[in-house]
C-alpha cells in the first residue's frame, strides 16, 4: 500500500492483514523515516535528518526498547541501551558493545542517558 500527499509519501507492507516488513517514508524523494514490523509489531525504527543523518533509532529489545537520538553536529541527546543489542550494527557502537560476543561475559550494559546543553 502506498500512500501519496503532496511531496510525502508512504510505503506499508502487509501480510495477513497486519503490518509486515518495512515502511518508508519519502519527502520529495528523500527518505526521512523507515520502519521495520513483523507480525503487526513494530521491531525497529530510524528516523533521519533532512540532510541525510541519523536523527533517531530505536529497536524492540525483551526490556523494552533501546533508542538513541542525535543531533545535526553527531551529538549524542539521548542514549538507552540493552546488552540485546550486540546484534545491532547501529546500536552496538553507541552503547559500547562493539566486538561483544553471545554467551560471554555479560556486562552491565543498561544505561540510560539524557545529555543535555
């Protein structure tokens, strides 16, 4: 299914009536948001600035949901992280788990940060 309006668009799978795979969001071609479902539920999301920078992530983990939110410069606003997310090639770098390994020595890895000013 796709939506259009004006320079927006919007791009949703679906499989057995419930949302399934990805959905995009275009402005005037670029895109600014993409999604990721599987079963109706959300799994991860991915905001992006209009210069083509990452603005925002999140991703469904057992706990909740790790995010992270940066702004124009790269810098870090916000930062929650789970240990769930040494899979994650976005997450994992940001929260420190860059080369964490399944099964090894399980690090206390949530945190949580609003950095501001």
């Amino acid at each position: 299914l796709t939506q259009a309006r004006d320079r927006h668009s919007t791009r949703i799978e679906y499989r057995d009536d419930k949302q399934h795979g990805e959905v995009k969001q275009m402005d005037g071609g670029k895109l600014v948001s993409l999604e990721s479902y599987a079963a109706g539920e959300q799994q991860w999301e991915k905001k992006l600035l209009p210069s083509g920078k990452l603005h925002e992530y999140s991703r469904k983990v057992k706990s909740g949901w790790a995010r992270i939110s940066l702004d124009e410069s790269g810098k870090v606003l916000t930062l929650s992280c789970a240990p769930e997310v040494r899979d994650d090639e976005v997450l994992k770098k940001w929260c420190g788990l860059q080369g964490a390994q399944r099964g090894g020595a399980r690090r206390a890895c949530w945190r949580r940060a609003n950095i501001s000013g």
